[in-house]
C-alpha cells in the first residue's frame, strides 16, 4: 500500500529540490538547528553514543561484505548483525548506499528478518540524516516490501524534525502518514503529530501551492496507473504472483490509500479532529481539519462541518477557505451513469463536490476570522512539543538503555549458536576422517 516506485521518485519529489534542499548533519544530531522544535537533548546523544563503542573495532566493509555473502548463500544472518552494520552506515561514502540497500532489501526476505531490532531503524533515520540522504531514507521508508522500514514515535519525530527544519513539508506530511497506519496518537500528544503541525505552520506561505501540488500530482499518478493497469489486461505477459492470503475485496479507505494527496489529506483530518476535540472551534485546528477532508476527497462530511461553521460566528480564513475551493475543484469525480468499482478507490460524486464548494463560496462571502491560523497552529505544536518533550526524552534514553541490553543478550546468544555451529562442524569432519580412514 505504501509502495513508492524507484523509477518515480524523482518525480514525485522534484519539486521540493528548488528551493528547498536538505542539509547534511555534521554529527549525528548534535547540531540541531535553532529553526527545529525538537531541543538537541530530546536526541539523547550521549545514550545513543555509548551504546555503539563497544564495537568501534568492527569494520563495518567487511561485515557488509559477509553479510551480502551470507545473505547470497541463503545462510543464516543475525539481526544483530544487521543492527551493527546499520550503525556503521554514517562513516561509509555516499556511494556505498546502493551496497547498503542492497544487503537491507536481501535481508528483509529472510526468515531471521522477523527478529530485526528496534535499534536498526534507530540506526538508519540518524545515519541517513548524517549523510544529508533523509530524502533517499523517506523513499526507503515508503517501500514496505523492499526494506521494511518499521519507525517508532521517536525515530518519526527525529526525521520529522529534520524534514521540518529543511522546510520540506510534504516528505514530512508524508513520514507522519506513514507513522500513523502504526500507531495513532492515543497516549497524550505524541511528537510525532506536533511534528505534522510544525511542518504545515512551516508551510504557510506556499501552503495553498502546496496542495494544489499535491493534488495535481495525486490525479495525474492515478490516471497514469489506470492507463497501465489497462494496457497489463491487455497483455499475454501477465505475471501472477502467489500470495498467502485472499485480499478482501472491498477498499479500504485506510490502508488502501496510495495517493499522496490523499495520505496528507487523512492525516490533517485526523490531527485536525483531535485538536478541535480539545480546543473547540480553535482556527488551527478547524483548518486542519477543512483542508484534510478536502485533500481526501471527503465532500460528504466537509459539508456537514461547513454547514456547522455557517451557524457559528467566524475561524475560518479566507486563505483557508481558497486553499479547500482549489482542492475540491482538482478532486475525481464520477462520470456521467458510472459508480464505484468495489475494490478500487470510490470517486466523488459530482453533487457532493458542488454542494461543499457553494458552502465554501457562501462562506467566503461572510466577514472572515484574522489570518493567523498558522502562526496558532505553529504555537499550539511548540507548546505541546514543550509539555511532552521531557517525558518523551526520558522514554527515549530508557529505550536505548534497552537496546543495549538486547543487543548484548542478542550477541551472547549468537555467539553459543556459532560456537554449537563450529562444534559440530567440528565432530562431522571427524567423523568424517574416521570414516575415511576404516
């Protein structure tokens, strides 16, 4: 569902390279930049760094070599393994990160792959953003099946914030999705959605040509994928794939997305419901709310929030107002005497979408709230981000003390299997001799 082709990549993000250029770290998060709203402690690099000088001695080529051997021949590989080989990737070239990817994609389809370590996905999100690569790391995290890329609520946030200080919104809209299909914000305010605030604040000069962006994007990759999916049922080289499931035939309208537009659009809408729940009619989060449901093509129940702000003095901007106008305008709709397929992605109907742009039109019509919804929203995100942060670095420091201690039961455990391994390697070739010799 979240799979982003490599070949469309830089098409996907080609936009953002002017203007917006991501910066390399010097040292793994020890710099950060006034312009972040994470603090350098929330990173607690101290913990982070006396968990890897037990193995400074390793020489990260060549376990990466042994690994891509192991991995070639079908042997066993450790996770743990795999979790110092991540750890390494900071001190490599740029150009090993294709070897790199290779040896995590292998890895991924092993049976010990089950067993991966927390630490590793840790490992990947600090080393990339060292390397100045957190775009080449969203690609990553966005292909499920190649690389499994799995981040925690802290590993989010510390690419969020990256993405957030970079003025890269959209992979940070987009990384914040992607947490979100593992873990909604159901303890208190994770940073992981103030983070998503703070990138939208960011964006708000350009915000309205950031989801039209988007939306445009989103229709021309859909019609794209119709066209191929044509022209596949016309072809005699169709390949099946087996799999070890039978899909429900049914959309859902969850984790069937794969349209960017709509992945933004869900997660505004999800941020934007619980800040209304507990701020009522506060500007940012109606907002949010407005341009999340717009961005996901829900005309139905943008209507029905319209029609409730119709009775209900004014928090609406105008520039919110336009920004959900011009994506209910580039929404799908349905054609004339179609309906929706079951298991493809329902449209709009064309009712819908003229019904919630004349609430719109009516609006725009009556006196407007101050625009300042985006300096609020970019508040509310520092003064949560402020009231969680400490609690959220203390689990942080605690969850690497963890990862240490696995990681040193995981290398205890792989050293009996590989001392029980050359035992009885051992036995066999004499057993062998013994043999040869009667």
């Amino acid at each position: 569902m979240l799979r982003l082709a490599n070949n469309g990549f830089a098409k996907h993000f080609g936009w953002l390279k002017h203007g917006h250029q991501l910066l390399p770290v010097q040292s793994t998060f020890q710099a950060l930049s006034r312009r972040s709203i994470l603090s350098a402690s929330f990173s607690c690099p101290d913990a982070w760094q006396s968990r890897l000088s037990a193995h400074d001695a390793v020489s990260g080529l060549d376990l990466g070599n042994g690994l891509l051997r192991a991995l070639d021949r079908r042997e066993p590989v450790a996770p743990v393994d795999v979790d110092i080989y991540a750890n390494k990737l900071d001190s490599f070239e740029l150009s090993y990160l294709p070897y790199f990817s290779n040896v995590l994609a292998k890895f991924r389809v092993t049976q010990e792959s089950l067993g991966k370590l927390e630490s590793t996905d840790h490992a990947l999100v600090r080393c990339m953003i060292s390397l100045g690569q957190a775009e080449l790391l969203v690609d990553w995290l966005r292909d499920k099946f190649t690389y499994g890329i799995f981040l925690d609520q802290f590993s989010a946030s510390l690419l969020i914030d990256h993405l957030y200080e970079a003025g890269d919104a959209r992979l940070a809209a987009l990384v914040a999705f992607d947490h979100a299909l593992q873990d909604l914000p159901s303890d208190g305010w994770p940073c992981t959605g103030l983070m998503l605030l703070a990138s939208i604040s960011r964006a708000a000069d350009q915000l309205s040509e950031w989801t039209t962006a988007v939306s445009a994007d989103a229709n021309a990759d859909s019609e794209e994928a119709a066209e191929d999916e044509d022209e596949d049922d016309d072809s005699s080289d169709t390949q099946h794939l087996i799999v070890d499931y039978i899909r429900r035939p049914n959309y859902d309208n969850y984790f069937d997305i794969e349209e960017e537009r709509l992945q933004v659009g869900l997660t505004l809408a999800r941020v934007g419901r619980r800040l209304l729940a507990e701020w009522p009619g506060q500007p940012a989060g109606l907002a949010c709310l407005l341009i999340g449901l717009a961005a996901w093509e829900k005309p139905d129940e943008l209507l029905s929030v319209l029609r409730q702000q119709q009775q209900q003095p004014p928090a609406m901007s105008e520039s919110t107002l336009l920004v959900v106008d011009s994506l209910l305008g580039s929404a799908r709709c349905l054609g004339n005497g179609k309906v929706n397929e079951p298991g493809k992605r329902p449209r709009c109907r064309p009712e819908a979408i003229e019904e919630a742009r004349a609430a719109v039109k009516a609006l725009l019509k009556a006196p407007s709230a101050e625009e300042s919804w985006h300096a609020e929203l970019s508040a509310v995100a520092r003064r949560l981000v402020a009231e969680h942060e400490a609690k959220s670095a203390s689990r942080l420091a605690a969850l690497y003390a963890e990862f240490a201690r696995m990681r040193l039961a995981e290398l205890r455990s792989h050293g009996d299997w590989l001392r029980k391994r050359r035992l009885f390697r051992d036995v066999k070739s004499r057993l062998d001799d013994l043999v040869g010799e009667q």
